[in-house]
C-alpha cells in the first residue's frame, strides 16, 4: 500500500509532489490525471509527462483505495435478517425484482416468519412491496403472511408510538398507518391467484385494522383516515383487484361434463351426483324369466352412479351446509339437501332473507333450513380460508415430499375449522386409513377452493407403528 490515501491525490511517474507518492517505486512526470502501476490502484495529479496506462490488476474498491464503489453483490445463503438489511435496503427499485427472482427462496422465507422480525426488519421488508415498480411481472408473496406482517407491524409501532404527538407533528403509529396505506397499493400491481373475493377482504381488513389505530382527535391523524377511506372505494371497484382467469373451455368443461376421474370442485359440491334420493335405484325381477334392465350398458350405468354416489358422498358432505338443529347435547350435523316432492313451509334461516327454505334436513322434525341463494353463499364460506364458517373437514397442509412409487408426505396440517374438543387421532374417523381423500393445489395456505380447482384423489396410509402415528398427527404430520 501507499502513503497518504493509498497513492493520493498527487502522483506521477517521475518524481510527483503528492504526498502520497514519495516511495520511488511509484515515480512519476507530468500533469493530468491518471492511474499507477502499484497494487493501490491510486490516482492522481503529477508533474510529469503522459500518464500510464490503466493496469490490468489492482485493487479498486473501497475509500481507502480511492477507485470506485464495488458492484452490489448478493449473498450466497443469508439468514432472513442479512437478506433485509443487506439486499433488499441497498437494492435499487429497478433492480428490485431481479433480485427477488433470485432470490426467491430467501425471499419467501422472510415472509413464513414475519411475526419473529424485529421492527426495522419488518418495515424494509414491507417497503419492498411498494417499491416494486407498476411494470414488473412477479408473483406475489403469501396472502396471509402480509395480513400477518401488517398486523404485526400495526401492533408494534402502536404500542411503541402511543397516542401523543411528537414534536414534528407525526408519531410511529401515522408512520406504520402510511407504510401499510402504500404497501396496499403496492397489492395492486400484482396478479393474484387467487378469487377475487378472498384479496378484496384481506386488503378490507388491513385497511380497517390501519384505520382502528389511528386517532380521530389527532389532527396529523384525520387526512390518513380519508386517504384510507378513499383506498377502500378503489378496492371496491372490479377492475382494480387482477385475478388470472382460467381458460373458458376449462371452465366450461368442468361444469357441463363433471367426471369423477378429472373432478373439479364444481363436481363435488353439486349435490346432484350424491344426494340418495336423486341416484337412480337397483331394479329387482318382476318375474323369473322377464329381464330387468333392457341392456347390460343401462345397467352398469346404473352400477357406476351408485358406486360414484356411495363412494364420494362424505365429500360432498364436508361441502354442504348441515343441521344445527340440537337434541340434548348432540348435534344433528346432517347435510341439508334440497326434496323436490317436499313442499317445504320453513323460512330460510337467514334472518335478511324472506324466502322459503330448500335446502332441509331429511328429518322431517327438523325446521332449519336455507334458500338455494343462501345455501350457495353458505357453500361458498364453506370452501374460503379458516374461520367459523369454513369446513371443517378441509385441511390445509405442505406437500414434504413426493416418492419414487407416488407417495406423499403431507406437513403442518391443520383443518380449517377444528372442532371445540381436541382430536383423539387413534379412535377418530377423520383422516383415519384407509380414507379416500383430495387434494386441490392452491396458490397458497388458507386459499379458497375455486369452483375450478383440480381435485386428485389419495389413500391415507401409515408407514409407522401406531403410537408414532397418533403422536405425528398431533403435530399435524
């Protein structure tokens, strides 16, 4: 190395001034600006003749070698917070997305544990969404992970913030209250697949659980609020959510031919394939020579339907609204399904509809009931992510790994709607081998079912003893 700043702002070839250049090895003549030979990679001013030509080796990074800034380089396996603080707070917007593409895995990793990220960390990874530019084409991290890094972030800088003013008229809470208004807009720019329905009420509570933390008697508070009232108005309009549409002919042909070996989530839920009133009936002999079907083709249609109806009917079931109706401490829990030959005087249960009810228990007793309307809506809650109105034999789960032999290994599951006593998995029916299950693909966890999605059937199987069994599926294994 050389004196002063490594080869100074002075230096020539022969004999310069600059301070730096006093070790004769790095002689130099004549004035202008150019670069030394020495391993510094210096440059400066001399008195000499021509400068020399630019050296093939050298250090040129850092101030203390005077050269230029080095290139910004990614890390090659970062922990979550050496990912935030080191690539996404120096990564320039326009290189933004390349970087995310990269890096995809540390990416979604930081998402999957938001809720253990210090504050700072939090908010460079939320910024991230909004810096994002309106033109870059990628996908967009977990839906429920933001809700949870914005609730997360909501929750700390309240309680950090409180409800005073600072001296500059702002405060931690407006700070995160602004951050979440910009991340929602940054939402916008992608293309979700996802239903519409299940974006819009994730951005809807952001925005309410935003608004809850503001204070109205705070004057530095109320523009917020009405930008945030605006922002639910944008959200409301159908053209603002994107959703990838499915191919028309897909969809078409889900509905109109539904076929048990390709079934969609349509084909299930239709009650039609299942309800036993409606599936045809084994004919018996009316005589002992007389033929009971005209042709072996109608009866091994008839065959085939009974056998598709008894065969995936519990799974129409976990799709189907069901009594409520109480006998001592036991639920009725049947599936409600519409009797054409009854001629039903229920109201529907909804207390704002003033229809009559279609959708009947087969107990005759029983006086609940919903509308067609109703019952499709009630379907619908059925099939979105977890809450109190989910089924609750839908289970959301991670594919571990796949065997040679077509195996899976199904992590982490947990049914969208437990039941109010805990599961006994060594006397329970639910999972239970050898059951008949299906598994749809989702974009992510806690994803509605699309009317759409791909089921492919499975058999459960156990591998292990079965202590080990009832202990993995207490650890939703």
């Amino acid at each position: 190395m050389v004196g002063g700043r490594d080869g100074g702002r002075r230096g020539g070839r022969q004999g310069g001034r600059g301070p730096g250049n006093r070790d004769k090895r790095n002689q130099g003549g004549g004035r202008g600006r150019g670069r030394d030979n020495s391993r510094s990679g210096g440059r400066g001013r001399g008195r000499g003749s021509d400068p020399p030509p630019r050296p093939s080796t050298g250090s040129q990074g850092g101030r203390s070698g005077g050269a230029r800034a080095a290139r910004f380089q990614l890390p090659s396996n970062p922990s979550n917070l050496q990912f935030i603080r080191s690539v996404l707070k120096n990564c320039p917007n326009h290189k933004l997305k390349a970087t995310i593409e990269q890096m995809d895995k540390s990416w979604l990793n930081c998402w999957q544990s938001v809720e253990s990220l210090p504050l700072d960390a939090l908010k460079i990874l939320l910024s991230a969404i909004s810096r994002l530019p309106f033109s870059a084409s990628i996908a967009p991290p977990p839906l429920p992970a933001i809700s949870k890094a914005v609730s997360t972030l909501l929750s700390q800088t309240t309680q950090d913030g409180g409800d005073d003013e600072a001296l500059d008229g702002n405060d931690g809470t407006l700070e995160g209250v602004e951050l979440v208004e910009r991340v929602i807009r940054g939402l916008l720019k992608f293309t979700w697949d996802l239903k519409r329905d299940d974006v819009k009420e994730a951005l809807d509570e952001m925005i309410a659980e935003a608004d809850t933390s503001l204070n109205v008697r705070l004057k530095t508070h109320r523009p917020a609020r009405d930008r945030l009232t605006i922002l639910l108005n944008e959200i409301d309009k159908s053209w603002s959510i994107k959703v990838k549409k499915r191919e028309a002919t897909e969809t078409e042909q889900g509905v109109a031919a539904p076929d048990w070996r390709h079934p969609t989530v349509t084909w299930l839920a239709d009650y039609k394939n299942f309800q036993p009133a409606l599936l045809p009936k084994l004919q018996l002999p009316r005589s002992n020579e007389g033929r009971v079907y005209d042709s072996s083709d109608e009866y091994f249609r008839t065959v085939v339907e009974l056998w598709i109806g008894m065969t995936f009917v519990e799974g129409n079931n976990a799709l189907l609204p069901h009594c409520t109706v109480k006998t001592g401490d036991k639920v009725c829990d049947q599936p409600l399904w519409p009797f054409p030959e009854k001629k039903s005087s229920i109201h529907c249960r909804n207390s704002q509809c003033d229809r009559f009810a279609t959708f009947v228990c087969a107990h005759r007793l029983h006086t609940k009931g919903y509308c067609s309307k109703c019952a499709g809506e009630y379907q619908q809650r059925l099939r979105g992510p977890p809450s109190k109105y989910a089924s609750t034999h839908i289970y959301d789960g991670f594919i571990a790994n796949v065997k040679y032999d077509g195996t899976m290994s199904i992590e982490q599951v947990a049914s969208r709607r437990p039941p109010l006593k805990p599961i006994h998995w060594r006397t329970t029916k639910r999972l239970s081998s050898p059951n008949l299950i299906g598994i749809v693909r989702l974009a992510n966890r806690e994803a509605s079912l699309r009317a759409t999605d791909e089921i492919y059937w499975a058999e459960i199987i156990f591998q292990r003893k079965s202590l080990m069994n009832t202990r993995l599926a207490n650890e939703g294994v």
